[in-house]
C-alpha cells in the first residue's frame, strides 16, 4: 500500500513539472471566426490594387514629364533649326556669286602696228586696219555689297521693300574665247577686266554691265614699225626675203598690254530672292 501512495505522487510531480513551460507562454491566440477570414481575404487584394495603382499613376507621371521636357528640346532645336535656315537663305541671297557673260569689246589697240602682213604680189611688208571690235564670251566673279539693303520710309526707318541699290553689282570677268573678225578663239592668256552692273529682274539673275579691260594683244617689233613697204630679208639667206609672217612667230611679233571698254549681257548662276 505505501509503494502504491509513493508511485502515484512521483507520477504527479512529474506531470506538473512537465507542463510548467507551457503556463510560461503567453495565451495563444485565439481563433477567428471565418467570416472575419473571408473579409480580410477580400480586402487586401483592394489594397494591393490600390498601390498598383499609385505606381501606375507616378510612372504615368514621370513619363509625362520626360515627355514635356523631350518636347521642349525639339521645339528649341527646331526653333534652331529656323534660325539656321534663315541665315542660311540669308546665305543664298549671297554677296559672291558666280556667272557668265557676252557682250562686244573695243580695244584701244596700236592700230599701225597690230596687224602686219607680207604682201604675196612684191613681198613687201604692209599694215592693215585693225578690227578694234570683236565679241567676247568671259566667266564672271559677282560682287553684290547691298543686297540686303532696304528702302527707308519718311521717318528714316527701313521698310521691307528692297533698295534700288540691291541690284547694283560689281564684276571681274575673266576671258574664255573671243570672236573677231572672221576667227573664233579661246582665249590663250589671262584677259580680263573690272567693272559695275545692274541686275534688270527680280531674282536677279539676268543683267547689264560694263568693264574696264586688260587685253593681251601680238604687235609687230618695233624694229619692223618703219619698214612698211618693204621687202624683209631673210635671215641667213643673202638675196632671199620673208614671204610670210605668222602673228605666232616671236621673231617678228611680241606680246603687247591693251586697254579695252566691253558692255556685257550678265546671267548669274542662282535667284536670289
């Protein structure tokens, strides 16, 4: 019998003993109902919504704003770019152009001296009148210093009408042939002249000019000028005399500087507004 009382109270103290941890822990938690469950299941994914939403609505945003300021970048290279455009029509309406001229030439040549040939009939040396005309065909280098000159009203203010003197234009020619007489050559030597114009239309393409010439000219030596009428002995030949004479030949004729007056009909390359 005290066996069975002392096996039963170790039995006990051992229980005891064994549930203390548990009495130590807070209250578990308790259950909730499962309706509150099901309410809270069909509340987070409207919240969830919700902050999608807000990121969505930022991104939509910020894209908004890299596209205000993408736009204001393009309107100011594209205000750039018209700038550019301006000046570069501004450009087009250029002081220096290029062009072509024709137009008829008097040259104040050495008239006894400029044309010399061999008569056939007695092998004389004669001088013949000299064409101091002929018609020329030159490339042209076009200076328009106003063309961006306006007309002033009463006041002195400038206006948007050109002035007159946007189509006053200065000229360097440059020889390419030349008709004269009864040949046409091009030209062999750099000839050439100075001078002013005046554009007769709108764009300034077709105009009228005058210049002031540099012309290379063949004259006869002077060792030659007093012996018209002549017979020229041929040299290293006693008793023979020149037959002929060739304006090319150095030995009777040389290179001479003239001065010439042309009046050209001008066509420059490109309208100018």
């Amino acid at each position: 019998m005290q066996k069975y009382i002392l096996t039963s109270a170790i039995f006990f103290i051992v229980h005891i003993v064994s549930t203390l941890p548990l009495l130590a822990q807070d209250d578990p938690p308790i259950a909730k109902p499962v309706e509150e469950i099901a309410d809270e299941k069909e509340k987070e994914p409207e919240n969830g919504n919700k902050t999608n939403n807000e990121q969505q609505e930022a991104t939509v945003k910020d894209v908004a704003k890299d596209v205000k300021d993408i736009k204001k970048k393009v309107e100011s290279f594209e205000t750039k770019l018209t700038e550019q455009a301006k000046t570069l029509e501004g450009s087009s309406n250029r002081v220096i152009s290029f062009g072509l001229t024709a137009g008829p030439r008097l040259a104040f040549s050495k008239e006894e001296t400029t044309n010399a040939f061999i008569d056939v009939s007695d092998s004389t040396l004669q001088f013949d009148d000299v064409d101091k005309g002929s018609f020329v065909i030159s490339a042209s280098v076009i200076a328009s210093p106003f063309i961006n000159a306006k007309a002033k009203n009463k006041q002195g203010e400038d206006t948007e009408e050109p002035h007159w003197s946007t189509k006053v234009f200065f000229m360097l020619n440059i020889d390419i042939a030349e008709l004269g007489g009864d040949s046409f050559k091009f030209n062999q030597s750099v000839d050439g002249g100075i001078g002013a114009g005046y554009f007769l239309d709108k764009t300034r393409n077709f105009g009228i000019g005058f210049t002031f010439d540099k012309i290379t000219n063949r004259i006869l030596h002077d060792s030659f000028v007093d012996k018209e009428g002549q017979k020229i002995p041929l040299a290293g030949k006693p008793g023979e005399f020149v037959t002929k004479i060739n304006r090319d030949d150095d030995d009777f004729f040389q290179n001479d500087n003239d001065l010439a007056f042309s009046l050209w009909f001008v066509y420059r390359f490109g309208a100018l507004q």
